[in-house]
C-alpha cells in the first residue's frame, strides 16, 4: 500500500502534498479498497468482498472485481470508468489511464481476462480484451483496442490494436501522446509517391515533345 502510495508523487505532477494524494486521488482509494475485497476473496469469504468492490465502484467510478491480481506500484490516474474483470493480471509499476477495459470477450469460464505485465501504460479509453498476455514495457494508445497477444518492449495503437514499434526510441513513461501516427506516415508516403510519378510523368512528356518538335 506504501507503494501504491509513492508512485502517484513519481508518475503525477499535480501530486502536490500526502493529504491531497490520501484524500483525492480516487484510484488510489480504488486500491486500497481492492487489496482488501481481494484478501477476503482469497479466503473465500461470501459477499463480502463483492460489496467492498461494489462500494469502491460507487465512491471512485472504478469497477474492479476481487479476482482481479494487481502489482505493487499500479497507478490508476484519474480513472473514472475503469474496469478490470476477475482474472485480470496486473504487472508491477503498470500505469492505467481513465476509461480502460480489462474485460473478457465471452462466457467461457477460466481464465478470460488479460494478463499485463510489469511498467505497461494502457492509455486512457483502451480495451483490452480476452485471455491475452501483454508483455513487460508495453505502452498503448488511447482508444485502442486490443484482441492479440503484444510482446515485450512494444507500441501498440489503433482498432483492432496492431504493434507498430518494437524495442525502439521509447519516450517518457507520461508521454502517451507521443505515439507514432502510422495511417499519417503511410498517407505521407503515398503522397510523396505520388509526386514523385507525377514529376517523372511531366519529365517524360517533355522529353517526349522536344522529340516530336525534332
């Protein structure tokens, strides 16, 4: 819980004092109140752990079931509409931004929920969805959705979710909007294709008008 608590100062610079962190930062609460449910959950304790999440949902705008396995370290910034269902897998140090989904795709029973690993940014209003494994310094962008498995060391944007870095230039941990726009770049591309034919098409009538002329 101390963790939990320091790591809002190192990933938030509105993190102004321990009193502002201790009594407004709803995904903090949202923690603290799960590793609770969770314990009992654990214990198989009836009811209980369900009304605590229930409750955490209500206060905090966060829905996480107390299945659900979290790292030490995980910061929930803002987080209003973030739900993790109960086999989720949270790794160590993960950033989760507001409006994520960590949800299931069906009515199998099991494991249905992702597994993310450790230093992973989901940006705000990404889904991520089924029985899938998201590797360790994974960062996706916001609004993406993401149905496949996503090795280590990877950027993932757009719908359906597709990898478009791997083990590359990595900015901030914060920087989420710094991610690759890669429908612009291939649109750049075919745009400078294009010119390029264009002006190789007016060479070629030229040439072939001072022939004619001869």
């Amino acid at each position: 819980m101390l963790t939990d608590f320091q790591v809002i100062f190192e990933r938030d610079p509105a993190a102004r004092n321990w009193m502002e962190v201790l009594f407004c930062y709803p995904g903090l609460h949202a923690l603290l109140l799960h590793r609770l449910a969770h314990k009992l959950y654990r214990q198989r304790v009836p009811l209980i752990p369900r009304l605590i999440s229930h409750f955490g949902r209500f206060f905090t705008g966060i829905e996480i079931h107390p299945g659900a396995e979290i790292g030490q370290g995980v910061f929930i910034d803002h987080g209003m509409g973030v739900v993790i269902g109960e086999t989720a897998i949270i790794g160590d140090y993960s950033l989760i931004y507001q409006g994520v989904t960590l949800g299931g795709t069906g009515k199998e029973i099991g494991k249905r929920h992702p597994t993310i690993g450790k230093n992973v940014v989901v940006g705000a209003g990404a889904k991520v969805l089924g029985n899938i494994n998201i590797g360790d310094n994974v960062r996706i962008g916001a609004g993406s959705i993401v149905l496949r498995h996503v090795p280590s060391d990877c950027t993932v944007v757009g719908i359906p979710g597709r990898v478009v870095s791997k083990s590359g230039e990595r900015t901030g941990v914060l920087e989420h909007g710094k991610l690759p726009d890669t429908e612009a770049a291939v649109t750049r591309a075919l745009v400078d294709r294009i010119e390029q034919l264009e002006q190789q098409l007016q060479t070629l009538m030229s040439d072939t008008r001072k022939s004619n002329n001869v």
